[in-house]
C-alpha cells in the first residue's frame, strides 16, 4: 500500500522528535529530511502543534486496533498483553513520554489524561472480575485496590522514564517492568488466583520477581 505524504512527515517526524527532542527539531529539518519544500510540508500540517496532534491520535488510534484484535474479558491475561502492546508503543513514540513539556502540551494533554482515566477503569474493571471468580481476594481496606489500579497505571505509564534514568542495562526491558507491576497484584492474589498465574507465568516467572529482600537491618543503617 502506498505511503501518502502525511504519513512519511509523521513517520520522519517522529524519527527525529526520539532522536532529538520535540522541542530541538524545525519543520524546515522535517522538510530536508524528506527533500521537500517547508511550504509543501506546512500545507498538511500549518505548524509543529498540529503535527504533535496527528502524531498522538495516531498513537492511540494504533493502540486502539491492537486491542481489539484479542480484547475479551478484563482478564489478567489480557491485561499482561496490554503491557507488552503499550510498551512496543512507548518505545515507537518514545518522545512523547521522555518530555513533560511534551506529555503536558495543549494539543495532547487533555487525550492523555482521558486515557489515564479509561485505563485506571479497565485495570479495576480487571480487579472486580478477578473477585468475581476468586482469583483476588475482596478488598482488605476501603481504597486498597483503587490505588492499586493508579499504582499499576502509573508504573505501567512511567516505565520507560525509569529504564532512561536508572542507567542500569538490566532495567531496559520491558520483562523488568512486567514483573514489577504483578508483584504490585501478586500479594492480593487467592491460592486459586496463584494457581491460575503459576499456569499462565510458570513457577520459574515468579523465582525471577526480582532479587531478593535483605532482612538484616545493618545492611541499611549502622548502630
């Protein structure tokens, strides 16, 4: 299928915006890249702001299409592929997440934030129906698994900021970030539940959560 010109400036322009940064990056650049004029490429989009727009919608409309090739019921099975799908995604439009100027622009700001709040309803649409056939156990405290849905949206959302400011090679994947969100879900979890995650994970998963804890005190404060 023929790529139309909107889709080479949006393809070039997200190239350069994970390259450089938003805010380093001219249309005129964008224009060279593609060795056309900035008058050709402003016909289809006026300034950077509507560009970033297209881009974003772009963004979600892909999100979007992946979901609805598998999605079914609010299961954690369906919740671990979203993970993997939303961090493929990051990763393709990783400008976005790296800048708050960005992340907080005009033209995005208020999609993303309805997006949080979709997200934020699917994860405790995802914990009611794990209580509904006995796989977590029913809230312990008023609000527990409330914030556990935000926890688990901003870990998701922020992961890739972690893995750019940690350094450390090991955190650079997107199995890191997984196992840390289920050791948010895993403490909650009903012996059924555990069965049911052991069957899908493995036990060797759940071995590899993460390095284990150190219990002795003077390991962290000297007496």
């Amino acid at each position: 299928m023929k790529v139309t010109t909107q889709q080479k400036i949006i393809n070039k322009a997200v190239e350069l915006f994970n390259k450089n940064g938003f805010a380093s990056v001219t249309l005129f650049e964008i224009a060279g890249e593609l060795e056309m004029t900035r008058g050709n490429l402003t016909y289809h989009f006026k300034d950077k702001d509507i560009l970033l727009k297209a881009i974003s919608d772009e963004f979600w409309a892909k999100i979007e299409v992946e979901r609805q090739k598998s999605r079914m019921l609010p299961s954690f099975e369906n919740m671990h592929n979203d993970v993997q799908l939303f961090y493929r995604f990051q990763k393709k439009y990783a400008f976005i997440f790296l800048d708050n100027h960005v992340i907080n622009h005009p033209a995005i700001r208020k999609n993303f934030q309805e997006r949080m709040n979709q997200s934020i309803r699917e994860m405790e649409a995802t914990i009611a129906f794990a209580i509904s056939v006995g796989n977590l156990h029913p809230e312990p405290f008023e609000g527990i698994y409330h914030n556990l849905a935000f926890n688990f949206w901003m870990t998701w959302y922020y992961w890739i900021n972690v893995q750019t400011m940690s350094g450390d090679e090991s955190k650079k994947t997107n199995e890191e970030g997984e196992r840390r969100l289920w050791s948010l879900l895993l403490p909650y979890l009903t012996e059924k539940g555990l069965k049911a995650f052991r069957n899908f994970f493995g036990d060797d998963y759940i071995k590899k959560l993460g390095k284990s804890f150190n219990t002795n005190l003077e390991a962290y404060v000297k007496f």
